[in-house]
C-alpha cells in the first residue's frame, strides 16, 4: 500500500521506497500528483490540468507538454517498484484521472473521513473526541506548503485548518471534562507547532499544566505566549490569558512548614545587577502595596510610563517596534537600580517605579535612559517620550505631575 502524505509536505512512500525528493524538486510534477490524488475518483479534463500547471503562462502545445510531464510521474512511480506504473495515472476521452481502485493511505482522505465521521450528530461524545484526536495527529502541517499559492490550494489550506483547529480544541476540551490533562498537553503541544497563534491551543495547554501540577511550566508557558503576540501582533494579553495567569499564582502553592524552604523559594534564582522585570498582574499588585504604604508613611513613590511613538507620534509598525522594543529593555535593565522595578505595559510602553526621593531625581533618572537610547540608535525611526507620575495614597488624589522628553 502507498503512503501519500500532503499535510505538511509531499511525500509518496512504499515500504522503504521513497520518491518525495524527486517528486519535490519539480513544482509542476508534484502539483500534476497532488492535484490528481486529491481529486482521487474525478477525471480531470486536459484543459483543468493544464489550468492547474500553468495558470498565469502561456505554453507552446500545452498538450504535449502535459505528456512529457505524466511520462516523468509514471517514471517516478516506477520508482516505487511497483509492478504497473502506468496504470496509476490513466488518460481517456481526453481526462486524466489517479485510479480509485489503487490500494493506498492518504491522509487528507484520511483526515476528511475522521472529520465527517466525527461530526455526525449520532456519534457520542467520546468517539466524537478520539475521532478528532486522530485528525488532529493526521495534520503534520498546512496541506502542500510548496505549493501554497496555488489558486486550487488555498482554498483547502484554509478548510483543512479551520477542521484542524475544531478537532484539537473539541478533543482538549473532552480530555479537559474528564480529567485526562496529561492527555491534553502533548495533543496542545503539537498543535501550537503547527499554529503557534491560535490562543486556545495556548490557554487549554496551560490549564492542563496546572491541573497536573506543573505551575513552572504553565508560567514559562504563559510568559511565552505574552511575549509571541506582543511582538507578532502587537497586542496585550486577553483577559482569559491574563486570568489564567492569576490562577496559576494561586494553585502553585502546597502547605509548607519549614519556613526556611519557603525563604530559600523566594530568593532569586541567580544574582542580577540589573533591575527588576516583572510581568504587568505582580507589578500591579506591587503598586498597590506601595499606594497602601504611602498612605501611611508618607513615603513617595514614583510610577513612570516610557512610550515608543513614530514622528507622528502613533505606533510605529512591528518590524520597527520589535526591535525598538528590545533595545529599550536593555538599557532600562541597565539603567535603573538595582531595587527598581518595570514591566511592559503595552506593545509600546514599559512601566517603571522608582522609590525615589524626589520628582527631581526621576526626572533626571528618564532623561538618562531618553539620551543613552538617542545616542545608541540614531537610525531607529521612534520616537521616546516619558511620563512621570508619583504613586497616589488609596485616600488622595493630585494632579498629574507630566515631563516629556524626546529621543
């Protein structure tokens, strides 16, 4: 029996023959085998097929270059050493066609008959959810990705994910209701290798994380997942990730009655001379103390917010802000500290608190990292501006207290 894989690339096997290489270093054979199997059982008319390989050119005696080529895929075939290469591709009436009859696995085929069968309102739940687990393990990848433009391919890539992306996340919720969040995590796992930017494959992942214990991992996880999208799509985390975060901190702690093992937990792992980075949820919770603290000290605090603007002063584009972005974490590690503390507010923006005596010194303190990041990226296209702000006592409320530079 023939292995025909399309999901994440081309590929024909038979036992230990393989004849992907050469199928693959020819765009126009492989779309002729592709386009033929995947319409397995149709006959395609000579004018579709050349529709299918020359789509934008016009070829001299189209006809008899399609021979040449089906003469190359019955060649190809033959080295599969099978006994009746010709037989696999016929011609009549002026059609082509991949014989029906032909024993062979193909798992686009494959991944379609477990989606029809999964979605049939008379299959209970479980079958429903191993049904789709199995399409799901079938998808290796977006279908033909070397030929993704194809006019006939994109339509499919698109109806293949979308069943993609149902299965997995269908399966995952099923395993989820029944408490198999080991199950979970390896199937979320190899989705996000195939989709990194869908969130669900991320959020159902980390709930598996927590619910079996493993709270490092479902933080690394999350810190990941915030720092994909910021600098993919330049957007803050949702609020159902930003909760998931919150529910992590709260389940990743067991009783404990050896206070030292708790103090040993909370020293930092390694010694950093740079100032402290924290995730936006800690930072919040931080400033609230310190609001609660000058409240009844009278201590003063200052919160200052770092925004990267273009010279209109709107967002500048990804590619410019990623960079940009980087480049400012470092020098405000650099520059601040080393009981200081920030974290990125926004695509654009971090946010520092600086325990501080005075307005005076803050400013002095954002004029420093401003001027470092004019004078180390004079090409960058960005423009720094700060605000600063000291922390407000839970009882008072002031004016805003504003300085801007621009780098």
């Amino acid at each position: 029996m023939l292995e025909i894989r399309m999901f994440g690339e081309f590929s024909i096997k038979n036992g230990g023959l393989d004849i992907s290489d050469s199928v693959n270093r020819s765009k126009r054979l492989r779309a002729m085998l592709a386009y033929l199997i995947t319409h397995k059982g149709r006959e395609v008319s000579q004018d579709d097929l050349i529709e299918v390989l020359w789509p934008d050119e016009d070829v001299e005696n189209p006809a008899n270059t399609l021979k040449t080529i089906l003469y190359r895929v019955r060649t190809a075939i033959a080295g599969l050493g099978v006994d009746d290469a010709h037989s696999f591709i016929t011609y009549q009436r002026g059609a082509y066609s991949w014989t029906p009859t032909i024993p062979c696995f193909v798992d686009v085929h494959e991944f379609e008959r477990l989606c029809r069968e999964a979605e049939k309102p008379s299959t209970e739940d479980a079958e429903r959810a191993e049904l789709y687990r199995s399409a799901a393990e079938l998808y290796r990848g977006d279908f033909l990705p070397k030929n993704a433009l194809d006019f006939w391919v994109v339509p499919l890539t698109g109806f293949y994910r979308t069943k993609f992306t149902k299965a997995v996340c269908y399966a995952s919720d099923y395993l989820s209701a029944e408490d198999r969040h080991e199950e979970v995590i390896p199937l979320c796992q190899n989705a996000i290798k195939i989709d990194p930017y869908e969130e669900y494959f991320h959020q159902s992942l980390i709930r598996a994380q927590i619910a079996v214990g493993r709270h490092q991992q479902a933080m690394e996880h999350y810190d990941f997942v915030n720092e994909l999208f910021f600098s993919k799509f330049g957007v803050n985390p949702s609020h159902e990730l930003t909760a998931l975060y919150k529910d992590i901190v709260k389940s990743s702690k067991k009783t404990e009655v050896n206070l030292s093992v708790i103090i040993d937990e909370l020293k930092e792992d390694v010694a950093d001379t740079g100032c402290f980075y924290c995730e936006y949820e800690p930072f919040r919770t931080i400033y609230q103390l310190e609001a609660r603290a000058a409240t009844r000290s009278g201590s003063v605090v200052y919160i200052c917010l770092l925004t990267l603007s273009d010279a209109r002063g709107n967002q500048p584009k990804l590619s410019v802000l990623n960079k940009a972005m980087e480049k400012l974490r470092i020098i405000v590690t650099n520059a601040l500290r080393h009981g200081d503390l920030f974290t990125r507010y926004s695509v654009n923006q971090y946010l520092a608190m600086l325990p501080v005596t005075s307005f005076e010194t803050s400013d002095m303190v954002m004029r420093r990292i401003t001027s470092i990041f004019r004078r180390e990226n004079p090409k960058i296209p960005a423009m720094l501006t700060y605000t600063i702000h000291p922390i407000v006592p839970v009882d008072f409320v002031e004016d805003e207290v504003v300085s801007v530079i621009d780098a």
